[in-house]
C-alpha cells in the first residue's frame, strides 16, 4: 500500500522529534538567531506559590487602553522579577485585568505590597563624577544604597558595579506638579515635606558643582547639576521631557509607577507540599490509567488492539512533546485533560475496530475490512472531535478573560489531545497495522482480530 | 438483508421506559437544586478560603472559630479535611488578614501551622465569572447546535439532530448540576471553577456519543432507504453498542485511576466527570437518539389521548 509507506517516514520524524524535545534537562533550541529553551512548566498547583489577579481600579465603563494595560503589565513584571522569583508569570487577562504567578513564592503578603508599590523616587548623590560619566549613566538602571522590601536578585548583581548613596527619597516629596521654563520647555516641580527639605538644602550646600541623578524605579531619568544650595524644599526636574512625558513623570511620583490604578481581586496561595503531594499522585494516576487502558485494547482486540497500544505510546510521547514546546502549563486539571484525551485517543481507535470487525464478519478480505474499517468510521471520528474542540475553544477564552488558569490550561490540553489523537490513532494506527500485516500472513488468522 | 442477522435489541421500542428511567434519576436533583439550590463557591460568590496544616493535633472548631470572630468573621464555615488539615470559608479577607489569623491560631493553640491553600475572590469578580460561566454553557450548546446541524446538512431535518443532541446534553447538564446539588448538601461539596470545567467536559462527551450514534444513522439512511426510520435507528444504536460501551469503559476506567490515585485536590472534579460521562453516553443511546423517532411520528400529538402510543 503506497499511501501507507509515504507516512512511515513524516511519522517516524515525528517521532524522533518528540524523543527529542521530551529529553530531561533540554539544554534548548540554538540555531543562528533562532534560541528556544524547553522544558516542562508546572502550574502553581503543582509547584506551589502565589497567584494574583488584578484588576484596574477604574469604573467598570471606562475605557482602559490595551497600550496602558500593556505598559502596567511590563512595570509588574519588573517588580515581580525583584522577588527572586523564577518564571514569574505575568498576563494579561481579558480586557482589564492582569494574572500574576509566582511559583515557588510562599508569602503572599510580600507579593501583594511588591506588585502593588509606587515608582521609587530616589535623589541620588552621583559624587565626583563628571558631567560625562555621569550622562553616560542616563536611562540606565543603578544600584543605591536604599534598599527596598524586594529581595534582590542575585543572577543579576555583580559586585563591580558602584553603589550609590541615595540622599532622599520620593517620601520626602509632597507635592508634584508640571510647569515650562523660561524658554518654554517642560518641568516638572516638587515641593519636599519640612524634613525632607532640610535633609536636602544641607547636602545640595555642602555639594555644590556636584551632579545629582534623580533615578525612578532605580533608572537614571535625570542628571542635574548642583548649581547652588536649594533651600526653602522646591525643587524642580528638567530633562528632555515634552508635555506629556513631564506629566507622566508627575502622575507617576504622585501615585505610583503604573499607568492605571490596579486592585486586587483574587489571590490564590499553594503551599509547597500540596503541590508535590498532587504532582505525585496525578502522575502515578496517569501511568495506572494508561496501562489498565492498553491493556483493556490488547485484550479485547487482539492484534489491532496492540497496534493502537503503540499508537497511543506515541500520543503520549507526541503530545508531552507539544506540551513542552508550546509550552503548555500543566496544571492539575490539565494533567486529568490529558488523562481523558487517552480515552479520546482510544475512542477513534475503538470506532475504527468495530467498524473492522463488521465488515469482517460480512465476509470481508483482511486487507479489505481495515480500508472499509477506516473509510467508514472516519465521519463519526471527525464530527465528533470537533465538536469536542468547539467546546474547548469556548473553555479556553471563558479561561482567559478571567485569569482562571486553571480553565485554560485544561481547555489546551484538551484541545491539543484531539489533534494529536486524530494523527496518531487515525493515521498511525493504520500504518502500523498495515506494515504488520506486511510481515505476518494474517489473512488465515481472524482469531488476530478478535473475530 | 445482514441487518436482520444482527440480534435486534430492541431499544427504540422501550424508548418511554428509558424517558422514564431519566426521568426518576434527574427529579431528585432537580427537588434538590429547587430546595437547596447550587452550592456554589467562592469562584463564584467571592469569599477567601484556608486550607491550614496543623503539627500538632487539631483545635476545634468552636475555639478556631472564635478566633475568626474577633477578626471579624462570624459567619467563617470550618471544615476538617484528613486528619490534620483545616479548611476556613470567610468572606473576602483583607489583605494581611490571613497572616494575622495564623499568627493568632498559632500562638493561641501553641503549635506550628502551615499555610497550604490561599484563595481569595473578590465578590464582584465572582459575581461575573458566574455569569460568563452561564455564557460559555450557552455559546458550548450553541456552537455545538450549528455544527451539527451543519455536518448533517445531507440528512433530511438536520436540525432535529442537533436539537436532540442538544437535548441530551441538558439532560446531563442537569443530572451533573443535582447530583452537585445534592453532593452540596450532605457532603459539603462546593461548585468551583474546576466543577464548571467538568460540567464543560460532560457537554462535550456527551455531545460526542451521541454524534457517532447520528453518524450511522446519517449513513444507513443512505443505504437502507426501504427501512421505516425507527428500525433504521433502532438498527444504528445497536451497530454503535459496542463502540459506545468499550469507549465508555476505557474512559471510565481511566477516571476510576483519577479517583483512587489522582489526590484530594481533583476528586470531586473527577467524580463529577465519572457522573457526567456515564450519563452522557445513557443519554446518547437512551434519549437522543430515540427524541429522534419521537420527533419523526410527531408523538406528542398523542401523548394526552387516550390511544395508547
């Protein structure tokens, strides 16, 4: 059979492929500018850690720009990464909503005030740098001695780099407001509390012709030049602001860095141990399935039976492969999905043997009897998948409007089972039956087929 | 003619028995929505849920409780969970709250706890995950609804094998919902998002089953054109048996493992499903397929006469 010989090679790449990506410890996809790790993601409910949705803190008609919603997302996830955390995940949900997990964070509090802080405003004393060193420094990020709550991280901390006294901080300043100078161009000014000026007038005093770095979020915005002691607790910021950057500076000192005012309206925290304990079970739950499933298949029909227990062999490693590269997170409920798509995967196969047997009882040749087996049961395989990926695309976008991973992750591999099933026990299948039956005389042996 | 080789069980005949039969197994559920309704959880309503571990053996509930009063939670339901676990339902906590409360439950009862599940739900948040929930039910049944009657375009009243599909999975959308109902009452059990998924899966194996069961219908009405229709669907329910229950014992075995190995956290989700799934294909064989032949006579012209049927 021609047309089952040209599919031995495709299926026998896909194979390897798929041995290939499932490889414990992947060291990931290199080639030319083309970089792609791989690896098993774990959701929080089997790893544990903290999971957050937030909402934006505005009424429910306004208009909330997906720019801003972007914008909030990439300042979290800044924050986020402050936590040490690895593979922080930050989205966005819906059309005002943003998920935050954090697998292996333990403390939900310290996420929640982490995510939810203003920008830092920090005066920073820039000592006897030069006007140049000190440019060069411009719109990079610095290290000061004001530490904040976040722990730092220290992939990303060399002990080369200079550490920079802060002098006072953005809880010092009271008021923030937009005006232009005299030439017209933006600035924005400040007026400092009773404190904060004092602290301030004495060190712009004792450091005249200095430079000062205002820095935000621990990034350089501006460098000015101490030009005289400032006195008296206003103060003002010019850099190569227009109008509206000068505004956003000041809405972000006056109520934090982020474009929309967020709150949060869920938060989820799995302890460590729960999410081993189910990795556990659900695993050995998996291998117990899959074994009673292929051996139900092999005993009750025979031959074609062990045929589809090798297929199904291949669905599993096919689609752990998928799951890997998309990558698909796997939560709880999605590792049941998977489960349940094995019995998915079987059903075509199921369909297709009874359809085989009939057709053999009718007197039917072997060879005949799987063509006829195939051709006929194939509308009923069709029609029912995809009913079943209506259901869950509509489960995947009920799942990402709401941050409800859980729903998402489930509805994926769902999704992803039917396709792979409708390859590896459709197509697959038959060619393993017909390169057996290529080396077997099974012709006289119906007993093969449980007939 | 092989067809009438086959042994004929005859399914469509009896079809007013299985009605019945459905019928006995859904009231209870539906008594049992109407009386005590969905318990729904706090996915849904908004609330905060502990999940605590406990070193040592476990206060009990009164004492636990009146810690949460003086926090401000009354109403807090406790459940006990194994032997050293804790499970709190508040109203939506503050943020810090939960950190408070462990601190005072371990200083008060002199014992190490740990913190094991954290879910927090603001109740406007809640309000609207069960109302798109509604919406997605709906789009699923919709979405399903046209497909069908597009796929069997080639038959004569495609729709009514969308519509009958469709009405087979109400049939288990409500059994799965009274059966949560019920399980709500005395087991304490809570519809979550995760039970939403389940009743999402149910919809669309049962939608499933009864696809391959209309599929030979579609195919021996092109080759049988002389049967009268019920013999023609009595014919393909009983060529469809045994696909329908070795599919349905592969599935239900796979969910049994789930059961008795998957863990606490997705057992009643896989309970639910075992349920659903078990209906779903009752209701294939049972309902949709015979609500065809119904629909075909036109019976219910003769449902409130007194000519028997």
């Amino acid at each position: 059979m021609k047309s089952n010989q040209r599919w031995i090679i495709p299926i026998l790449i896909l194979l390897a492929l798929s041995i290939y990506i499932n490889l414990p410890n992947h060291p990931g996809i290199h080639l030319g500018n083309f970089h792609k790790e791989i690896k098993t993601q774990l959701g929080l409910d089997l790893v544990g850690g903290v999971q957050a949705l937030l909402e934006a803190d505005l009424p429910e008609d306004a208009e909330i720009s997906q720019e801003n919603l972007q914008t909030a997302r990439g300042i979290i996830e800044d924050r986020v990464n402050g936590l040490g955390v690895s593979e922080a995940v930050v989205q966005i949900a819906g059309d005002r909503r943003i998920l935050v997990e954090l697998p292996g964070q333990q403390d939900p509090d310290q996420a929640l005030s982490t995510i939810k802080e203003t920008a830092l405003l920090e005066f920073v004393d820039f000592g006897d740098l030069s006007v140049q060193e000190a440019s060069i420094l411009y719109n990079t990020k610095i290290k000061t001695d004001y530490q904040t709550s976040a722990v730092e991280d220290p992939s990303t901390s060399s002990p080369n780099e200079p550490v920079f006294h802060t002098v006072i901080t953005g809880a010092s300043i009271k008021q923030v407001g937009v005006t232009t100078d005299a030439i017209g161009n933006p600035l924005v000014i400040f007026e400092m509390t009773p404190e904060g000026s004092i602290i301030f007038s004495e060190f712009t005093a004792a450091n005249i012709g200095s430079m000062l770095a205002i820095v935000l979020d621990k990034e350089v915005i501006s460098t000015p030049r101490i030009e005289d002691a400032i006195t008296g607790g206003q103060g003002s910021i010019s850099g190569n602001f227009t109008i509206e950057s000068a505004n956003d500076l000041a809405i972000q000192l006056r109520y934090g860095s982020l474009p929309i005012p967020l709150k949060v309206v869920q938060t989820q925290t799995i302890g460590p141990t729960l999410g081993e304990d189910s990795l556990n079970k659900s695993l050995i739950a998996g291998i117990i399935g899959m074994v009673v499933v292929m051996v139900f298949m092999a005993l009750y029909y025979r031959l074609p039976g062990l045929v589809a227990d090798l297929a199904l062999l291949m669905y599993a490693l096919v689609t752990f492969a998928v799951y890997r590269w998309i990558p698909v997170t796997l939560t709880l409920p999605g590792i049941a999905g998977f489960i349940l798509t094995l019995g998915v995967a079987v059903d075509a196969n199921v369909l297709i043997f009874e359809r085989m047997k009939e057709e053999l009882r009718r007197g039917r040749t072997i060879q005949q009897a799987i063509s006829l087996g195939w051709e006929r049961a194939w509308p009923s395989i069709r029609d029912s998948n995809l009913s079943t990926l209506i259901t869950s695309a509509i489960l995947y976008w009920f799942g990402s409007t709401f941050g409800a991973s859980i729903v998402k992750g489930f509805s994926l591999t769902l999704a992803i089972g039917v396709l792979v099933s409708l390859f590896t026990a459709v197509t697959a299948t038959r060619v393993f039956l017909h390169l057996l039956l290529d080396k077997i005389k099974a012709e006289d042996r119906p007993e093969l087929f449980g007939v | 003619m092989e067809c009438n080789k086959e042994p004929m069980l005859n399914i469509v005949k009896h079809r007013y028995l299985y009605f019945f039969i459905s019928l006995v197994v859904i009231l209870p559920g539906i008594a049992a929505l109407l009386f005590w309704g969905l318990p729904t959880g706090i996915d849904f309503t908004g609330g905060s849920l502990l999940e605590i571990k406990f070193e040592s053996a476990l206060p009990s509930s009164e004492n636990v409780l009146e810690i949460l009063t003086e926090f401000g939670f009354p109403d807090a339901k406790i459940q006990t969970a194994g032997d050293d676990k804790l499970i709190i339902r508040t109203k939506t906590m503050s943020e810090g709250a939960e950190a408070s409360i462990l601190a005072e439950i371990e200083s008060r009862f002199k014992t190490n706890v740990v913190l094991d599940r954290f879910e927090s739900v603001g109740p406007s948040i809640g309000k609207e995950v069960a109302q798109r929930a509604a919406g997605a039910v709906g789009l699923a049944a919709l979405g399903i609804l046209a497909y069908i009657t597009y796929a069997f375009r080639g038959v004569d009243h495609a729709f009514r094998y969308g519509a009958a599909a469709i009405m087979a999975m109400l049939h288990d959308v409500i059994l799965v919902l009274g059966v949560e109902s019920i399980l709500g009452h005395f087991l304490g059990w809570e519809a979550d998002a995760l039970f939403l998924t389940a009743l999402l899966t149910v919809i669309g194996f049962s939608v499933h089953d009864s696809i391959v069961v209309f599929d030979r219908i579609r195919e021996n009405e092109r080759l049988h054109r002389q049967l009268d229709y019920e013999t023609l669907v009595n014919h393909s329910i009983v060529q469809t048996l045994d696909r329908s229950i070795n599919t349905q014992l592969t599935v239900m075995l796979t969910l049994l493992t789930l059961v008795l190995f998957g863990g606490n956290t997705i057992r009643h989700f896989v309970i639910i499903l075992l349920i659903g799934v078990f209906s779903g294909t009752y209701s294939s064989i049972f309902n949709a397929a015979p609500i065809l032949v119904v629909w075909e006579n036109k019976e219910w012209k003769t449902w409130f006469k007194r000519t028997p049927v």
